[in-house]
C-alpha cells in the first residue's frame, strides 16, 4: 500500500471510527456472538495473494463488530471503564504512524523526555509526593510486579536477581507478601512470577468497610518473624476492583516503615479520581509509600495502554530492572534515561503521547468535572436503589461504583437469592441494553454497577437502572 492509497484508506477510516464512535448506541453493549462463531468466519491459513482493503472493511464489519464487547457504550457499566476519547485517538495513530520503539533515550529522546514531563503533570494533579518519579508501564499488574521484584531484591541483599531465590546462600527460605483480601488477583499473580509463591500472599482481614485492618497487618508479619519468614513487601488497595474500598494508606504506611516492610499502593482505577482536591485527605501517609500505580486507562479518557507508575527510588528500580548488552548502549548511556531499565519488557510504545494530548485537551479541570460528574450520577442511582424495596445496597457508592442485590419478594434462602442474583446479570447482559459484572461481598452474590464511560450521561444511568428493574420483575413473573 503506497501512501497514497493510504491516505485515501485513512480518511476512510477515520470516517468510520467517527461514525462508530456516533451510532455505538445502536450496538448490544456486550458481544452476543457464541463460543466459536467468530473463529467460524475465519479462513484456516493466511491468503497467498493480497486482498484489497474493501475486503478488510467489509470484514470488520461483517465478523469483528458483531464480536466486540462495546467498551466506548455510555451503557457500559461493568468491570471498570476503559476510558477512550478522541485526543487520546488522535495521538495513537500518531504513536503507530511513528512505530517507535522507546525504549532508550537515543531510540526517541521526545518519548523519553514527554512521558518524565507528563508524569511529573500527572503526580502534582494527583496530589502525589515531590520525590516521586514515573514511568508508563503497559498494566497495573506490570508496575505492581515491579514493586514485588523490587521488594524482593531489598529483602534478599540484592542476591536474587543474581543467584535466584532457591540458591541464596544462608538467606530465609520464604519472603512474605501482605495485601488485603479484598486485593486484586494481580498481586498473587506478580507473587508468581517474582517467585514469592502464592502461599506465601497473606490476605489481611478487613474492616467493616472492607479496607486492611493495620492492626491485623501488624499481627501477620509478627507471626510471619516469628516463623522466620521474612515479610517483605506490602500493596495497600486505593479502589479494590470489588467494592471501591481504600486501604488505610497513613495506618498501613506506619506498620510498614516500623517493620521495614516495602509498601506498594495500587490506586488502578480509583487514582483517577485524586485529582479532586476534595479527595486529597485519603492520600494521608503517601509520603512514606515506596510505589504508585494508577491506570490513566480506565478513568482518564486515556485509550489502553497508559499506567501511570510512581517510585519513591528509581534507582532501587533499575538496580532490579536495569540490563546492559554490548547491544544496548549507546554514547548517552548513565547520562539521561534509559526507560528500558524501568519495565519488564525492552520494547516500549510512546504512550505519553496520548496522556500529554487528554491532559492538554481537556485541561485538568474539565477533567475534575469529568469525574465529579460520574460520582454524582453514581450517588443518584445509590438513591434510586435505596428507594426500591426489591434491591438492597450491598456495598456503599466508593467514587463511582456500588454493589446491590436484588432480593426478592418471597425468597429468603441466601443460596437462592444467590442464583436470582446470578440469573438477573446473565439476563441483563444477554438483553443487551446495558453491561454489568457479578462479584461476591461477604461471601454472597451481588451485582458491580459502576459509572465512568468516556460518553456516559445522567440519561444512561436511568435507562440502566431501569432495564435492571425491568428484567428482575420479568424473572420474578416466570417470564424470564
Ligand atoms: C485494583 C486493581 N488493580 C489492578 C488491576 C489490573 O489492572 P491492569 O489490567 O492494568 O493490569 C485492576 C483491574 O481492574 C484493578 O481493579
């Protein structure tokens, strides 16, 4: 394809992703298509010849659209978002159309240079220490396994890298890991990977508000000293995935610089919304915290890949990180930043590009409207649930997401609330009209709602919660 060509296609396209953007309403929010149905479509091998693009267009609708979930839906209510929005848009096909790979300063010194600056804009919008210094990582999970390697190199004298975990000489057998149960599966799964083992997670209890206790974290690394197992390494929630809690950072910060435990805050979606100054007092103690993560992906109109990853010390980051083949250097090497030493994989995209366009676009403070918009709208379905005597609140609106459970009238088995509960989403989501996600709170099942889509209106939020009353009073009439 010439450029030419190209740039009669790009038009095109750019034509269709509008279009997209404008009738995504039209769309079943998520994917009705079967297990298989798309594989179906798909020829076995690659074509020997070229096909034109018309063909390519032409299969993005017929086979692809129908097996997209609509993320970009304003009636998008499951998981947590996804942000995207045209700034962010517009810098992705400018990050595609450069293909760099940023990995050194010298492979792009404007990728390296943009994304120290836009973070530094990020960390003093958010509220963060002065001492902190970001990189993007691909994930959360990404820059919480960074926190994990580099706890674990801390606790081991800086060996593991070296001799791996079962050869240290002399050194505890078990490093231990503390999070709450609340935490997300990426901490046992960076736990894996840096070879901590899974058993050696402790999930502290939580409170009534579902954040970790201090004082039973206090309790798990006595027991743990006592075992001779060395805690090593502690991630505090801001947000948990569940029900929105936030750990106690300023309690937990004091447990861990007494014991000399690494702290790691993951703030994945809910560090969006720090950048409300009326929310800054829950930062309290963030100053005695070692690392920070926040997804400028899902609650900052930023496309996916953009995690926002803060250290207090940057070079405990690469002294873990940091490789240098004869390959890899270069004549600046030890002088400027090489962000390759900063993440797990070599290759990197420019993903400050797309931040330093929402942030420049939008202003801060259109994006503090942003977000106080979607809590207020959260608050209002709070209210409307509240009213509604089939429904119960199950955990309260945490910025922008609450859980309830339908209880209906007759039924007072918890287990067979459990399956109506389990019937209710499925039912929602094969109608189409919205998307929401089970989880479970106490042990029982209840239903995630949360509100943060880039085109999210008080209309939509209405509409949802009324398809919710609708489809549980057709199961409770049989008709479902
Ligand atoms: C609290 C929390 N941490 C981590 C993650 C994982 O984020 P990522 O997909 O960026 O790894 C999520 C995802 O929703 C989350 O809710």
């Amino acid at each position: 394809m010439d450029t030419n060509t190209f740039r009669e296609h790009a038009h095109r396209v750019v034509d269709w992703m509008a279009d997209y953007l404008d009738g995504v309403e039209a769309h079943p929010v998520r994917s009705q298509v079967k297990p298989g149905e798309i594989a179906a479509q798909l020829p076995a091998s690659a074509p020997e010849e070229g096909e034109p693009f018309e063909a390519l267009l032409a299969d993005v609708e017929r086979i692809v659209l129908p097996g997209i979930t609509h993320w970009q839906h304003p009636s998008f209510f499951a998981f947590f978002p996804a942000n995207s929005s045209p700034p962010s848009l517009l810098a992705e096909m400018l990050t595609a159309t450069f293909g760099a790979q940023c990995m050194m300063w010298q492979t792009s010194p404007a990728a390296t240079e943009l994304e120290t600056r836009v973070l530094d804009w990020l960390r003093q919008l958010l509220g963060l220490p002065e001492s902190f210094v970001g990189s993007i990582q691909d994930s959360a999970s990404t820059a919480t396994l960074c926190a994990l390697l580099v706890a674990r190199e801390r606790a081991t004298g800086w060996q593991a890298n070296d001799q791996g975990l079962a050869g240290l000489v002399g050194a505890p057998s078990r490093l231990a890991i503390y999070t709450s149960a609340e935490a997300h599966s990426s901490i046992e799964k960076g736990a894996r990977i840096a070879g901590f083992g899974a058993d050696n997670v402790r999930k502290i209890p939580t409170d009534a508000a579902f954040a970790m206790r201090p004082d039973a974290l206090a309790a798990a690394i006595a027991a743990d000293r006592a075992a001779g197992v060395v805690p090593t390494c502690c991630v505090a929630t801001f947000g948990t995935t569940g029900v929105g809690a936030v750990d106690p950072i300023a309690g937990v910060a004091e447990v861990c610089r007494r014991e000399d435990v690494y702290l790691h805050v993951d703030a994945a979606w809910a560090g969006a919304a720090l950048i409300l100054p009326e929310l800054q007092a829950l930062l309290e103690g963030v100053e005695a915290v070692d690392s920070f993560v926040m997804n400028a992906h899902k609650w900052l109109l930023t496309n996916f890949d953009c995690s926002a990853h803060w250290v207090r010390d940057p070079d405990a980051l690469v002294r873990t990180l940091g490789i240098l083949p004869a390959y890899l250097r270069s004549r600046e090497t030890g002088t400027v930043i090489d962000y390759r030493d900063w993440s797990v994989p070599l290759g990197r995209r420019f993903r400050a590009l797309k931040l330093w366009f929402v942030l420049r676009s939008y202003g801060a403070e259109r994006l503090r409207e942003k977000i106080r918009g979607d809590m207020a709208l959260l608050g209002e379905l709070a209210a409307w649930i509240e009213a509604d005597p089939a429904f119960e609140i199950t955990s309260p609106p945490s910025f922008a997401l609450l859980t309830f459970r339908w209880t209906p009238d007759g039924v007072d088995d918890p287990e067979e609330v459990d399956a109506r509960n389990g019937r209710l989403v499925d039912a929602i989501n094969d109608d189409g009209r919205i998307y929401l996600t089970p989880t479970t709170v106490a042990g029982r099942k209840v239903i995630r709602f949360q509100v943060g889509q880039t085109r999210t209106e008080r209309r939509h939020v209405e509409a949802g919660w009324a398809v919710v009353r609708e489809i549980a009073a057709r199961i409770a009439a049989g008709i479902h």
